[in-house]
C-alpha cells in the first residue's frame, strides 16, 4: 500500500506540483491573488505528509523515539496550520461546490489529529497509534485525488467529475481507518485465542 501510495505521490509532485514552479502555469495564474495563503497551506502541508509517513514506522519508533517526537509535534503543528488556511483558500477560489468538502476534509484532519495529540499526552499509547491512523488519510487526500483526477474518463466528466472524486476519496478517508484499526483487532484476538486453545 505504501508503495502505490508513494508512487501516487510522486506521479502527482512530476505532472502538477512541479508546475507551480513556472510562474506562467495554469496553477500559478489560478494562485496568483492569494500566494501567501497558498503558501501557508501548501508547506506545512507537504511536510505533514511527508513526515506522517514515517511516524507509522515501528522501527524508527523503537529505536529513535526522540526524533518520533520531534516530528510528532511538527506534524500537529502543520496540520494546526495548513487545515484552517485551506478552508480560507477554499472561500477564496471559485469553486463553490467543493468549499463544504474541504471544510468537512479540514475538520476531520485537525479533529483526530488533536486526539492522537490528547492520546499521547495521557499516555494512551494504543489509542495514539489508532488516531494518528485516522489523521494521515486525511493528508492523504491531497495526493489520492490528484491521482485520480487526470484519468482520462474522469477528465471528460468536468466539475461533476471532480466533485465526485473528492467526496469519494474524503468519505473513503472517514471510514477506511475504522474498518482496518477493527479488523487488526479481530485478527489479533483470534490470534491469542489460538494461543490460549493450544496452551
Ligand atoms: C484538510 C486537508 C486539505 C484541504 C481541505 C485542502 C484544500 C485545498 C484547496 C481547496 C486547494 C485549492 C484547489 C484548487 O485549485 O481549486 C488546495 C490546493 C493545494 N493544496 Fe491542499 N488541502 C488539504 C491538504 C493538503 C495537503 C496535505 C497538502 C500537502 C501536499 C496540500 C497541498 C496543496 C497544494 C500544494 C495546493 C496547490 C496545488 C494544487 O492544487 O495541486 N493540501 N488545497
């Protein structure tokens, strides 16, 4: 999943955000009355999702803790920035038919952000991990839409096309954690079970 995942991202960060480097880009024209919101809500956004990724690795956990911390609180602190300024940026750009979806996406994020930070914080350590799993997916819909956008069926649909995309992706966002955090838990009950039969 990682794999399609980064592979996504990439395809995304080659074919439109390197864009946003040629002043004269479809994208910098679109951006252009608002490039310091732009700029506090693309930043601190593209470092919540690269870091996010690596704090779900259990290794750099176990062995570098104090770095998992460090980024930890980065994290918190883009997504305590980057999510307010997008529901400005999305009051400011035309598109009035996906202002309540980033509004919805910006209040998922900073909602199960905060409560991973509250998880960690009275040392709910499990709870923390599951959080924090329902936090980055909501990242993760920047790159995932974008992904699915320039499909070529897709394209030809228009604004109908692309509000069905985000709505999609969001709502898979919502309930995507849930299901996995449950089955991970009805795996490892199972697994103990068996232990407890064969003891
Ligand atoms: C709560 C989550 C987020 C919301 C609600 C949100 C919302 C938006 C909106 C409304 C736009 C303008 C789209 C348009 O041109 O019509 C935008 C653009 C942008 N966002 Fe976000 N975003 C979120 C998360 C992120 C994340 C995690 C990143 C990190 C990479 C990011 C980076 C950008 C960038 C670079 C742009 C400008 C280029 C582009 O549209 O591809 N955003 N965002």
């Amino acid at each position: 999943m990682l794999v399609v995942f980064g592979l996504m991202a990439l395809f995304v960060l080659l074919t439109r955000e390197m864009t946003l480097l040629d002043s004269h880009s479809f994208l910098r024209q679109r951006y252009a009355q608002i490039p310091w919101l732009m700029l506090a809500h693309g930043v601190p956004g593209a470092l919540a999702i690269f870091l996010g990724v690596f704090q779900f690795s259990s290794r750099l956990r176990q062995r570098y803790l104090q770095l998992h911390r460090v980024m930890g609180r980065i994290y918190v602190g883009s997504v305590a920035i980057s999510a307010p300024v997008s529901v400005a940026v999305a009051m400011a750009l035309p598109l009035p038919t996906l202002f309540m979806a980033s509004v919805i996406q910006a209040v998922g994020w900073v909602t199960t952000t905060a409560t991973a930070l509250y998880c960690v914080r009275t040392g709910k350590i499990q709870q923390h991990r599951e959080w924090m799993m329902r936090s980055y997916p909501f990242a993760a819909v920047f790159v995932v839409v974008r992904a699915i956008l320039p499909i070529p069926a897709i394209e030809r649909m228009g604004v109908f096309g692309i509000a069905t995309v985000v709505w999609s992706v969001i709502a898979t966002a919502c309930f995507l954690p849930s299901f996995v955090i449950a089955w991970q838990a009805l795996a490892a009950s199972r697994r103990a079970e068996k232990v407890r039969t064969a003891a």
